[in-house]
C-alpha cells in the first residue's frame, strides 16, 4: 500500500515551501510558466516528468490543513488508493459484464447508505459525477411519478408543474426548464410558508409536485426541517427530495443524526461522501426510496449495444440504464473501500471532531476582537465578519456594512499572494462580504484554527 | 515516471493466468468472494490491501489486447500519470482560484481541439463526464439561442420545439423533455428526409430548431454527411449538433478526416478523447463555434460562493458557471499530458493504425468461411456474424436468421466464461444479433484480431 504514496512524495519540490496552501500567479504569468501548446512532435519523458512537477507544483493544495475555501478538504489515503485502482482498471460502470466489481460494490455502499438513512424497507440508487446532477435526478423522478407518460406526451399537453425549494436550485430548472417558486429562503424553509406556497400555486391552476429541502446549504450550512417539511408533503401528496449533499454526513453521528431528523420519510436524498467523509472526488450518490424500479422506468434508453436481454446473467445487475449519462465512472468504490478500513465508527467519530472544530472555532471568534459571527453555526460553516481596527469604533450604519463589503476581498487576495491559507468569502442577500470557513479534515488542528484567525487579522489589520 | 507503474505491477496475482480478459463468477458467486459488508469495525492493513488485489483481480482488464466490448480499450501510461496527478491534488474544476493549471491546460486543449476542427474564428467549450451530458448542453445551447427567455417564460408559453436526429439521443430528451422526430435512421441520415421532416414538422405548427447529427454511431460506425446537412441547417437557420464522441478522433488524421467534411460548419460538436484517442476515463469536450458566452449566459446560475465578481483576478478564467454539474474533474489534464507527450503525429498515426487494423480485419472475415460482414466498415466498427457450420448450407429464409440470432449470446457468454476475450453483439432494426469488433489500441496486433476469428469458431463450431 506504501508503494502508491511514492507518486506523491515523487513530486515534492525542495523550491516549495511546504507550508504553502497555493503558490500564486496570475492566468497570464502562468500560461508562461507552463508552456500550454500542444505540437505535431512529442516531448521526451524528462520534460513530461517536469510538466507533471509543474502541475503540482501549481496547483492548490487542497489537502492542506490550512484549506478551507470549499465543501471538500484533506486526504483519506484509502480513498485515494481506490481512485488510483479505479483509474488502472479503467472501468465504465454500465454493465455487470465489463464491471462486476465495482457493480457490487456499488451496490453495496447504496444499501448501506439507504439502512443508515432508515428505509427500512430498501430502496434504490446510484452514484452520479456530483450534486447537481442527483438534484436533477430527483426532479426527473418526481415528474416521472406525476406524469409517466412525459416522454410521450411532451411539455406542452402537461399541466403547468411547480417545486418549491428553499436552496438555489436554479442548476437543475436550467435542465429541466420547470417552473420554481423559491420565496422562503432565509437560511431554511419556513414549513407554514410552504404549505401557503402550494395552495397558491394550486389557486392559480399550477400543480405543485415536489418540495426540494436541503440539509446543510452550502454558505450557512443550514438544516430544513424535514420532519415538518415531510408532514405537509404527505398531506398533499408532494415528492419530498432533500439535497443532503453537504449535510448528509452528519446522519453517521448518534449526536448530530438529529439535524437531518425526518429523513426516514423522504422520497428521495442526494449526499455526497465527497464532501464531510473526504472520499476522493468525486463521490456523489442519488438515493431513493422507491422500490419499484422508477430510476430505470424513468431514465431507460434501452441501448441494444449494452443491455440486451438475451445475456446468460441477471440483467438487473446492468445498472446503466438507470443514469442519464450512461457511462459512469465506480466512485462507490472511493467510499467502500475507505468505509470498509475505517469502519462506521472512525467516520462516526470524524464527523464528531469536524463539528467539534467548528465549535470551536465559533467560540473563538465571539471571544476575539474584531471578529463576529453571521450567525451562530449548526453545522461545519463558520461564517464571520472581520472588522480592521479602522472599522471598529464606526456606528452601525450601511457606510460601516459598505466598507466592511470591501474587506474579505483584500484579505482573501493577500491570503492567496501569501499562500498562507485558503478559505472562501462571498455576500449573502443584504449581508455584506463575510468569510466562510469550513473544518472537515481530522488532520485540522487548533493551532490551525488559531492561526486562521491571527492570520485573516494580520493581513488586514491596516484596511 | 516509472514508479508509477509499481501500483499496477503490484495487484498482478501469478495464480491468475496473465492471458485472462476476465475471471468470470456469477454476481452471487462474487459477492461471496467479495465480502462486501461494510461494518462498524475497520480492517487491518492486510486486509485492505487484500480487498484491494481482489477488486483488481476479479475486474475485467479492459486494457488487455484482446478486449474489444466497448469503444474504448488498452492503457495510455501518460494518460494514466496525468489522471493520478489529479486525483492525488483533489481538485475540483470551477474557479481558477482553486484549479488554476487545470483551468488553463482545459483551455489550452479546446482551442487546440477547436483549432483542428477547423473553427477559424475560435470558440469555446468545456470537458463533461460523458458525452451524454454533451449532448444535453447542445441541446441547452441551441434551445437558449433560439428562445433565450426560456427560463423565464417557462415551457409552457413556448413554441413547440422539435430536434431533428439520426442517432438515438433519448437521454437527452429524457432530460429536456423535447419533441423528438427521428425517422430517418439508417446507418446514416438522408438530407432530402431531413429537408423533406422540417417542413412537415412547419407545416404542423412545431418549430425545428436543431439537427442532431452523428459521426461515427456506436453500433455501425456511421457517419452523416455533414456539408450536405449543413447546407439544409443554414438554409433553415436551424442549430447544427455533431455528435462526434466516437468518430471525433478522425479528424486527427490526414487521411480519414474526409469522413468529417463539413465539421468546420457546425454549431457544436461533442468529442470523448477517451475513445479511441485513448485518454484515461472519463474524458469527453464539449465545443461550441459561438463566441458570445452562450454557454456561461444558457448555464450561469452565479452562485455567490464562488463566483464573486469582486474577486482580484479575471473572473473570466472561473469556467464553473459554464457548466450544469458545477463540480468537475480536470479531465482535460489527462489528454494534455498524453498530447504533450506524444505530439499530434503520433495521435493521427494510432488512428490511422486503427483503422488499418479494422480494414485488416474485414479482409479476414470476407476471406473466412462462416463469417459474413453486416456492413462494409468505414470505422473502427466491424460487424459480422458467425455461422456455425450446421447452419452453413441453410437457404436465406426467417428460419435460419431466427437460428443466427442465438448463436452470438452463447458464445459471448462461452468467451467470458473462458476468459479468453471479450467482444460485444446486439441486433440492430430486424437485423439478427451480431458481433461489432472495434480496434482501438495500438497494442493489437494482427495476430490478436486471427486469434478473435479463431476463437469465436471455437467457441461456436458446435451450434
């Protein structure tokens, strides 16, 4: 197993520092550094083993423990390893004939997902390349199940359907071109306004069929209520899907499972073991709970090269057909394999220590000067405003909030020039610029989390 | 560069004889092998490397020469580093902030890319995890271009749509829900039925906005006429898509790139390296001739997390709002570095070598009693049945092509049970099931492709 860390050690560059997150250039200086053209002639493997330096050399390090700019962070050797298999093997998960394997293994990690989840009954699913696109798999399901004549029928004899979502969803409307109705954002889904949504799409002859919740949005990382949520779209009848991409892990802690409590009745559930359980990317699973094939009803193409009846096996193990893509890489196999080392426990106790760090974290920005929460986190989003000492002694007022705006991008430039760490910014309705920070990685530290706030003050204490 | 290599000499197992395709078990008999619950408890080391033997063990080694089942095959070692590098950096596709080399090398290969098809004023494009969702973003492009108020309005206040095709694209119209008119398909489309389809798709109140046409399909290795149909699109002001993804690679040659005459006209082309130019899975551009950020303005969905506009650098070079997913792999990477390497020379002559080594084959077969060509190939694709010798004196009558039909599932599954190599069939229209051989890899030799004919009667003599 030792052997696969060589690539890695491999391109270590004494020139470096390793303490550096990022080593930054411009697009323009860059281009120069990496001589991007490709020619009639090849190069000779020296310089390829340096192009392969460079590469790495260059880019961000995202498993860094002073990495916080995304949903994603670290390095889970295990996961790693299956990456690198999955890569050697070069497998397209279609059909059990060409992917036996990483089929059952597929299958494995889903049934999994789905006990843990609490379907008791079973259900269905699949490993999609991200979140977005196991968002759109639920809206192509809830329509399914409303309309299975779609296809045929087209648009333009259907009635005129309506989602009612609390998270950005606008990814999945762009695909799907459905009508939204998305008022009640402010931080999460409001259940009284909802079930008023739904009678006034209903009154203005639209058809309300699916609610989109989310567990963990992905600037606050707030939590619907999805018990109440699942109450009203029971009542009428709704398909209930809650993007969990980000949240999703907190369902493997007996203390945190409470966040996401009501998920035994949804419909179907997007989570990303990418994100919090730091398998390699990507990791995205679509899971439903259906049992009567609605994945395959709904996306079957029938393709005669792949999936013909006549084979001497199973044919239900060909799960091809149940994607849209089709071709698919076997990132289940990123999850079971470091599921299968660590054990539910380990990821148990990770996600533990990331809420206990971003705990942490909060209270070390209330017990600072110059720092303040946005809001108190429930989850692993640390969201805060940092105040230069110029802005300190300022009233509230919008000249504080509009000179506040200015600051986060400062910083975050100069944190990146330095690449003394990363971690992402970006406004918020009304709310003027503030810093996101995100703790997954068990490898985060508090000293990390100290010099993150010592940092973010030096950079911009003179603004 | 070599040490990279110790991951894959690492697995091979001597028990297992180095001549195998594929160890066949039942999926009940594999599960076994398997154990593939995941518990409470981790494994030990040991353990984990063991799970990690068997996963490679019991996979199908699609890069063995005597693998033809899918249209893609063999192993590009450049490719391979290239995809390691990027999952050891863990780098996600949407910011240049977070990806910055991958962003730049993306861009570096689509307009090379672009440049070979011979869009002289530029372009644009982006890399998908599949050519299906390439397909799909052609869809979105063509549809945002004729009516860029969809999103708005909503499909319900839209005209009738309809797409003109050849080959199957249920998957995106799964997707997209659009009225589909695909009658035409016969190998390859015929421009006066396509001319001939518009104006009756007119003449009924629809609107044609796109013609999906295909060069190279999966099954036959077909390709349309594509100057003559886009002498009919640009008549019709109507959006012109090649799906490209399988007989894209031609273009790279010299002497086969006539089978793509007329590309330089087209709207939008969709073309998977990771087929016979052999770049690591997955690896699939989507290319576009537009150069007014059609794609960012159709995608954009401006999430505040990452797409700050008050960032420091060009927020041009954030190609993340270009895409539907969001989250993407640098698969760009991994045709860069093999490009780099190898230089356009040596692509064009693998291509060219594959195709003489398919022409090589339909020369076997016309030679070789008891094999019978489907087509005359102008691809990669060879087709063919095999006649075992009691059917050999029947006459052409419903009778014998019902006996043909069952002759090409047995020895399949005869193949895979032996191990000796793996080859796809399927029927096609009223056609009786039959082989499609498809040559990729430049490590097939002559001998490989006797040794397919001499093992499939073999296998079969008997039926």
């Amino acid at each position: 197993m030792l052997q696969v860390w060589l690539l890695v050690d491999l391109d270590s560059d004494t020139s470096v520092p390793v303490f550096q997150v990022c080593e930054w250039h411009s697009p323009e200086q860059l281009k120069k550094l990496l001589d991007l053209e490709l020619r009639d002639r090849g190069e000779p493997e020296s310089e390829i083993l340096q192009r392969c330096r460079d590469a790495i050399r260059y880019s961000v390090k995202t498993s860094h423990p002073r990495f916080f700019n995304q949903l994603y962070a670290g390095m889970e050797p295990y996961s790693m390893v299956a990456s690198f298999i999955a890569e050697a093997v070069k497998t397209n998960l279609y059909t059990y004939e060409v992917a036996p394997v990483f089929t059952l293994m597929e299958d494995a990690v889903l049934r999994k997902m789905i006990k843990v989840i609490g379907w008791e009954e079973g259900g269905d699913g699949i490993f999609n390349p991200g979140g977005s696109l196991s968002n759109i798999y639920a809206v192509n399901l809830a329509r399914y199940r409303y309309c299975p004549d779609f296809k045929e029928v087209g648009m333009f004899s259907a009635p005129r359907l309506v989602i009612l979502t609390s998270q950005e969803v606008s990814r999945q409307s762009r695909v799907t071109e459905l009508r939204l109705s998305r008022v009640f954002f402010r931080g999460r889904m409001i259940p009284s306004a909802l079930e008023e949504k739904i009678k006034l799409a209903k009154s203005e002859g639209a058809v309300p069929f699916m609610v989109n919740a989310t567990a963990g949005t992905t600037v606050l990382g707030a939590f619907d209520p999805i018990d109440e949520i699942a109450d009203i779209c029971e009542k009428h009848n709704l398909w209930l899907h809650v993007d969990a991409c980000w949240g999703g892990a907190a369902i493997m802690s007996k203390k945190h499972k409470h966040l996401l409590k009501g998920i035994h009745r949804v419909d179907s559930v997007a989570w990303n073991p990418h994100k919090m359980l730091m398998a390699s990317l990507q990791c995205s699973a679509f899971l439903v709970r259906d049992k009567t094939s609605l994945l395959q009803r709904c996306h079957s193409a029938r393709a005669s090269y792949l999936f013909q009846q006549d084979k001497f096996y199973d044919v239900s193990y060909d799960t091809g057909d149940k994607s849209v893509q089709c071709s698919r890489k076997p990132d289940a196999f990123k999850f079971w394999l470091m599921w299968k080392a660590l054990g539910s426990r380990e990821l148990e106790q990770r996600v533990d220590r990331a809420l206990a760090m971003a705990r942490y974290l909060a209270e070390e920005i209330k017990k600072r000067e110059g720092f303040r929460l946005v809001l108190e986190p429930e989850f692993a989003n640390v969201c805060f405003w940092y105040l230069p000492p110029s802005l300190r002694n300022l009233p509230e007022s919008p000249e504080l909030w509009k000179k506040l705006h200015t600051v986060a991008p400062v910083v975050k430039q100069r944190m990146m020039k330095t690449g003394s760490m990363m971690t992402g910014y970006q406004p918020l309705g009304e709310k003027a610029n503030f810093f996101r920070m995100v703790v997954i990685s068990p490898q985060v530290s508090r000293q990390d989390l100290d010099f993150v706030l010592d940092e973010i003050h030096n950079l911009g204490k003179d603004l």
